[in-house]
C-alpha cells in the first residue's frame, strides 16, 4: 500500500468550488469532496491519485 500523500494544492486539476458543502473538487475525476480530493481517491481505491499533474509555473 502506497504511502506517499499528494498535495491537491499543486495539481492543475485542484478547484475550490462554491459550495460550501463540498468545498474541494477535482476536474479530472469530477467529483466535488468535503476533503482533499486526494484523500477520497485514495480511499476509495487504496491507491495515491494517478491523475496528479503539477501546475505549470509562471
């Protein structure tokens, strides 16, 4: 079981939505979470996020 924690923060797919009961969402698996995205791919499927990609820096 992989332990490595990824940072929703520094993925391109990360957004802060308008709903302030699912305030975290992710556009690569659209879904909108009351937690981090990571934490609830990882729970649902026992593995890190495979859809993590770096935001482009400036």
């Amino acid at each position: 079981m992989e332990r490595h924690r990824i940072n929703c923060y520094q993925c391109k797919h990360f957004y802060v939505t308008w709903d302030p009961k699912f305030p975290r969402g992710c556009r690569a698996f659209a879904f909108k979470s009351t937690m981090m995205p990571s934490v609830t791919v990882f729970q649902s499927s026992g593995k890190a996020c495979m859809k993590f990609e770096p935001k482009q820096k400036k």
